[in-house]
C-alpha cells in the first residue's frame, strides 16, 4: 500500500499516541503528537499499520473524532481487546520517555530527550554523586 | 588443544550456568566446548547504555535473536504470556540482572528439593566467594526509604544470608563495592559508580577490562576465569540443533553428539563424553524435545515464574530513583515471596505504569490500578524524582500445567520454536495480591500521597524462568537426578534453571542457578574421573 493509502491508518495511529501522551491538545506540556511519536511507532509495526488501524475502527468506529480524554479512555478499553494495542502504548511510551526524541538520525543524543526534561531526568551517566554524600 | 581432540565436557550454552560449568570443569583439567548462540559481549565495546537500544525485544543489543541485529529475532509461541525476556550472549541473563544475589528461601527448598538448603550451602559460598557477593556498606536515597518503610511496618531486620523467616535486608549483590570518587573512568575508579544503568548492562567503571566490570556476572567472571586455563574452547554464534544419541544400557540413551549450526552456516557435529545442557529453562527442553529423546511427559513441565509486579507512589521528598545499584534492599516473606526497592529509569516506569493489566483479585490499598495513560500518566511520570517503586517478586506454584513444549504453528531456521504456556495458579495470585498489599501499606506507612499510589499489575512477562527440567529423588515426578544428569540418558546434564524444582520463595534465582551449576559441574568431573 502507497504511503498515501496508509494516511487514514497514520490518523489512527497518531489519535491513539496522542492519547497516551497528550500534547497541547488538552495539557500545558508538549507530548506524543509534539515529536511525532506516530513514526517511530509506525517504524516498529511495520506492514502491521493497516490492520492495528482496522483493529481499532472495527473495535471504536468513531475513535478518531472522539474528543481528547474520550479517545484516553477507549485506549484503555482497547489494551485488552485490539490486538496490538498493549504494544503500541509501549512503543508511545518508548518513544516519549526513552531517548528517542533527542537523538538525530544517527540515533546520536542531540539533546534532552522530551520525557526526560517532563520527568526531571538528566538521562544515563557513567557515574553519580558517591552514596553516602 | 582444544578442538583437536573429542573434548571431556560439551555445554550447549553459555549463559548464567554454562559459563559456570565451563570454569569449574576446566578448572578441574576438562577440556570442554561451549557453545552459545548468541556473541561475546564486551560492556566498553557493545553496551551503549541507552536503556531501548539494549533492552528493545526485537532490535535490542539484550534480545533472544542473532547478534546482526538486522535479523528478526528468534521466534516463540506464547500462549497466557505476554513475553519472554531471554538474552543471547556469553553471560545469558546474567547480563541484564541488576547484581541481586540472595539465596533461595530454606522453606522454598526443603522438602521440595532432592537435597535439603544446607547441603546446598557449600556451593553456595563457593559462588559467593568467586563472583564476589557483598552486602552494600552505603545505600541510595531510594532504598533508605525502602528500609525505613520495613521498619515502620514493624519488620525484622535480617543478618545473614538465610532466609528462613519474614524480614528486610540489604541486598545481597554480586557488585563491586560503589567507589567514593567523582572520577568515573578505570583504573581511578575501580567498583560501582552508582550510575543506575544496571538493567541496561553494566559498562561501569568507564574504560574498564571485562574482568573489572562493577556488575559481577557469568560473563565478567567465569568467562575470563574459563578462558584463562587455556582448556576452553568458546564457540559463539552456534545455535544447537539435536543431540545425537544412540542406544546406551538399560533403556537409556546416550549422547554422542550435538549437532549444531554455526555462525557461518554450516552444520557441524560436535562428540565429547558428556553433555551439559545450560541453555535456560525455555531452550534446554526444547533442544531436548526437538532431539526426540526419552521424554516420559515431563520434559518442559512444571514451568514456574515470579509472576512480577510493581507497586509504586510519591513519597515527601526526591529520592533520585536513578541513583545507586537499581535494588539494594529486599523484604522475604516466605511462603508469599519477596518485596524490593527499585530503582527505575523515567522509561521503564512509565512502561510498568502504562501498559498494566487488571488481572489481579479484588481491592487494595491503592487509588489507581492497572495501565495508566493519558494526563494520568503524564503527571505521574512529572513527580518520577519522588516516586518509589517496589518490585514483588511472588514464590510460584508448581502446576504441570504450565509449561514449554515444541510449537507445531511456528518454527524457525532451527526446528520448531518452543511454545511457553503459563497460567498464574490462584494461590499464587493470592500471595501476589497479599504482597502487593504490603507494598502499598509501606509506601502510605512512608507519607506516600495516597492518591499517588499504583499498582501495576504488571502483564506477564516471562522474566526468571524455572523448573522445565527439574530434578529429583522420584524418577515418576523428575526429569534430572539430584546431580542434575537426565534419567533418561548415561551422559546428558542439565545445570540451567530449567532443574529448579521450585520457585525458590521468589529470590532472585542468579545465585541458585550459578550454585546448582557447580553443583552439576562437580558431579560431571566425577562421572569423568
């Protein structure tokens, strides 16, 4: 299928990231959507995309115009009945709070990725403060 | 020399307990082969230390598959399983434990075992002493708390490496004791530099030899120790296919060969004298199985877990979760299992928040349960530098039930993949469920924001896997004798977990399986004397 055939089924997909990790659609913080978490996850389904999509149309058919805390909560309706789902929150997740968003694209960390900077977390280090100090 | 010669030992697999087997038998003047599918990771070479390059199922550097990782991983067949955390790799999962090293329960061996937990104890100081196994002098912040929690629920504080009744300790580890400098780099810093990383691998200190690897594992031990005799010959890449076996005496096999594929391709027939299964509790009965040897209906049953979970809320202060070795204290509750502190990356706490279940019974003291997305998660995660993670580790029934059997809908380049089927009996929900009550009595007991306190009823994935061979006294209800060697053969062991007869009162099962393998090696050199 074209990239332009897989558009409805990248709809989908980015309603149900933004769902895990809202953005700005519904709270003050940058989230999914903002570092287009959708692609990565999109990356990791691979020739799976079309039928997670059809998968939570056929489970949710009006998923994609529900509104923002709708659409949170037929995601977790979802995890146990759409195949796939518990996967993609995982890679949603993955892609926020790993270190994903501030690689380039040699995966070089760049920059503070966006779940470390919303979590407080200056990311792996070779050492920290000696215990006891 | 090596590879000239039929070997003494052959040992399919050289993970945790191959790598164990291998030093204790050349060690003893055994030339032996070992042979791993997976590679030779070097931490300062191949660890890169972000958590999702390592740990990914799929691509990750700590996967079940081949070390190009542009080729798809080896598959399985689940069924009531929502994964298999298997490493491919000198070391095994060795290399992605965090150091905990307790020993198993008394009461989860006793009785239940070929052999009572004192006659275990010699091997058990013997892993203790080489790896080495201390106790932490200095604790993180995060298990400060964990043990403060303990004493207000009125819990006894434990000494000694016995666990025979409820109480909390220091965790015993297999960790090089934490360096008191700010430089991180080898030879200045030569132990633990507290740097949190050790689910991803250890790589501490920085430019350090393998041998000098904070974190002591199968790998950074018994590997170089092996090595060193000149005896071994390592082979990875090397995926076994069959053991080779004929008619022996009295209605057994024997073991003439493995035949394996190696990492060129080839197929290849390795003879030696005895056969040491050390592929894990998944592999080992499906090499086993796949080879069409004696099976008598218990090979790849009894499977038992941990069936983990977590219970995590926000305490008054920062307690840097990111800090120290990632669990440095423990709470055994035996007949239940084991509670420990945790200390979680941002990324690994929010997938435990996210992506849990609702499989547990009943209510508990927690406002929250189960997968948390959506803003819920998003402020959960911005109050990660105060929140507390307390893992629960659950002591399994044994249910024949449960088990690892050949897949006939999946195979893979080697035969067919092995299929893991697992249901959580309701007892051992039941002491799930007590534990993680206590989990979140302690947290409140702390100051913990009772509206921050989660549950995660974590989905099953299959993390410590035990019990598919297991051995003792009762040829009608055991697979291996009490020196681990298959009933149904003259010369095939088995020193993996797979011999654990039970799931050892929830410890943390490294240590065990690193004494069992000894105890097998030993029994091996006799058979050779």
């Amino acid at each position: 299928m074209t990239d332009e055939g897989l558009e409805p089924a990248m709809a989908v997909l980015s309603a149900v990231c933004a769902a895990v990790v809202p953005g700005f659609s519904t709270d003050a913080t940058p989230g999914a959507s903002e570092i287009g978490a959708q692609g990565f996850v999109a990356h990791h389904l691979g020739g799976r995309l079309q039928a997670f999509s059809d998968a939570v149309l056929e489970a949710e058919p009006e998923f994609v115009s529900l509104e923002p805390l709708a659409q949170t909560e037929a995601v977790r309706r979802m995890l146990d009945r759409v195949e796939g789902m518990r996967a993609v929150v995982g890679l949603t997740v993955g892609a926020v709070y790993g270190s994903w968003s501030g690689t380039d694209d040699e995966a070089k960390l760049v920059r503070a990725p966006l779940g470390w900077e919303l979590a407080s977390y200056d990311g792996p280090v070779l050492g920290r403060r000696p215990l006891g100090t | 020399m090596p590879g000239m010669r039929k070997p003494d030992v052959v040992v399919i697999g050289g993970g945790a307990a191959g790598m164990v087997v291998a030093a204790e038998t050349t060690a003893r003047g055994l030339g032996t082969v070992v042979l791993e599918a997976g590679a030779w990771l070097h931490p300062q070479r191949h660890f890169t230390g972000d958590e999702w390059d390592m740990l990914q199922p799929s691509e990750g550097v700590f996967r079940w598959g081949p070390s190009d990782r542009h080729a798809p991983p080896w598959p399985r067949e689940r069924d009531g399983v929502a994964g298999v955390f298997q490493i491919a790799g000198v070391g095994g999962s060795s290399l992605g434990s965090w150091g905990a090293s307790p020993r198993a329960g008394v009461g989860s061996i006793d009785g239940r075992w070929p052999m009572r937990y004192r006659d275990l104890v010699p091997w058990y100081e013997r892993i203790e002493e080489a790896l080495p196994v201390r106790i932490p002098e200095t604790l993180a912040p995060k298990d400060e708390a964990f043990i403060e929690g303990c004493r207000r629920l009125g819990l006894d504080h434990l000494l000694g490496p016995d666990v025979d009744r409820i109480g909390w300790r220091f965790q015993p580890m297999s960790v090089s004791p934490l360096v008191r400098t700010d430089d991180v780099a080898f030879p200045a810093a030569d132990g633990c530099t507290a740097c949190g990383g050790c689910i991803a691998g250890c790589r501490s200190p920085q430019n350090a030899p393998l041998e000098r690897t904070a974190m002591r594992t199968s790998a950074s031990v018994f590997a170089p120790a092996a090595y060193a005799t000149g005896l071994l010959d390592l082979r990875t890449g090397c995926n076994a296919i069959e053991l080779v076996h004929e008619a022996g005496v009295d209605g057994a096999s024997r073991v003439r060969a493995v035949r394996y594929r190696a990492a060129d391709g080839r197929i290849i027939e390795q003879d030696g004298e005895v056969f040491v299964l050390a592929a894990g509790a998944i592999e080992s009965p499906r090499l086993y199985l796949m080879s069409g040897l004696i099976d008598g209906g218990l090979v790849g049953r009894g499977l038992t877990t941990h069936a983990m979970d977590l219970v995590s809320g926000e305490l008054p202060a920062d307690i840097e979760p990111a800090r120290g070795v990632v669990s440095m204290a423990r709470c055994d509750f035996p007949n239940y299992g084991a509670m420990f502190s945790m200390g979680l990356t941002p990324m690994l706490s929010a997938l435990a928040a996210a992506t849990g279940t609702s499989r547990s019974h009943g209510p508990g003291p927690w406002a929250t349960r189960g997968a948390l997305v959506g803003t819920g998660l998003k402020r959960r995660m911005e109050r990660w530098p105060r929140t507390l993670a307390i893992g629960i580790s659950v002591d399994d029934t044994v249910e024949d039930a449960n088990e690892v059997r050949l897949s006939t809908a999946i195979r893979d380049v080697h035969g067919p993949a092995p299929r893991v089927h697992y249901r959580a009996s309701d007892e051992t929900v039941r002491r799930r469920d007590w534990l993680a009550r206590r989990a979140a009595e302690m947290l409140l007991g702390l100051g913990a924001e009772p509206d921050s306190v989660h549950r995660a009823d974590l989905a099953n994935i299959i993390v410590h896997a035990h019990g598919t061979m297991r051995m003792g006294r009762d040829p009608s209800s055991s697979v291996t004798d009490g020196d681990g060697r298959c009933r149904a053969t003259t010369n095939l062991y088995c020193a993996d977990a797979s011999i654990l007869p039970s799931a050892l009162g929830g410890a943390d099962p490294a240590l065990t399986v690193q004494a069992c393998a000894s105890m097998v090696a030993d029994a091996v050199a006799h058979a050779l004397a």
